[in-house]
C-alpha cells in the first residue's frame, strides 16, 4: 500500500495470524474496523455523536417510523434508542408523534432541520476519503466491482 495512502488510514491491531493474499475476510474486518474514526469525524462535523448519525442516516424523511423499529435497524435496545431520541428531539432534529389508535406507541419524524442535517451528513458519507481517493482508479473501480457483487448477492444491492 501507498505509505502515504496507509498513513491516513488509523491503526488497527492485526489479526493474531497476519492475512494471506486469498484471506479476504480478515482484511475486510479490518478495513471495517478502520472506519470508526472516518464516522465519529463526520458525525463530530455536524455536532451529533455516532450514534445520532445513525438514527438520522436510518430515518426515511418521508416516512414516520416507530421507536422500535429504530431500535432495531440499530440494532440496540429500545431503551437505548429514548436517549439518542430524546437528544434529537432536544435539538429539534426529530419529532415523537402518537399514533392515534394505540398512545404507548411513539413515531419518530424528521423535522425540516433533521432533514437538513441529515442531508449534509450523507452528502459528507458520499465523499470519498482522502484515503480511498488517493489509490489509483483501476483499484477503485475493482473494488467497487466486487463490493457491488457481494452486495447484490446478499439481496442488499438490486443488479
């Protein structure tokens, strides 16, 4: 790897058995596990904590969606996901709605400044870091080649 590619990129401890050439799954955990400070850097951006950033990145912004299935897609428990809520609620990012045939449940919309935000916090996801950008093309375009691939045979990527 490019020196000044890896420097960008922080330290993670390697694998108890350092990766072979065909080992593509420990690499992969590893570039993964690489990210947490690329994420925290976007979040700390627009002033929310990582797992704010998920909530508003997993809110449809045209669609109220109950606690619970928030909960779930982040795959925390539901008294985990009051506490980044009430935080975006307190920032005016989101809003708790009832639902009218049932009161214990809440419904979660974005408000105009949650969209907002959300907006900027994907635009900053779908820059490309410094890192990634600096390999040359031919790397990028294989390895969009084969993320596309594990993607759509995982049912995550429509062909």
């Amino acid at each position: 790897m490019n020196p000044d590619v890896q420097a960008d990129l922080p330290s993670v401890e390697a694998p108890p058995n350092e990766p072979g050439p065909d080992d593509v799954w420990p690499l992969f955990i590893q570039f993964v596990l690489s990210l947490k400070s690329w994420w925290g850097s976007v979040c700390d951006d627009l002033d929310i904590t990582p797992m704010q950033g998920h909530a508003l990145r997993a809110l449809d912004p045209d669609r109220p969606i109950a606690m619970s299935l928030l909960a779930e897609s982040l795959a925390c428990e539901p008294s985990n996901v009051t506490g980044i809520v009430d935080k975006l609620e307190s920032r005016g990012f989101i809003a708790r709605q009832s639902v009218g045939h049932d009161r214990r449940v809440k419904m979660l919309v974005l408000t105009d400044e949650g969209k907002a935000t959300r907006t900027l916090l994907r635009e900053r996801m779908e820059t490309t870091p410094e890192a990634v950008a600096a390999l040359p093309a031919t790397t990028r375009k294989q390895l969009a080649t084969i993320l596309r691939d594990v993607l759509i045979s995982r049912g995550a990527l429509k062909p």
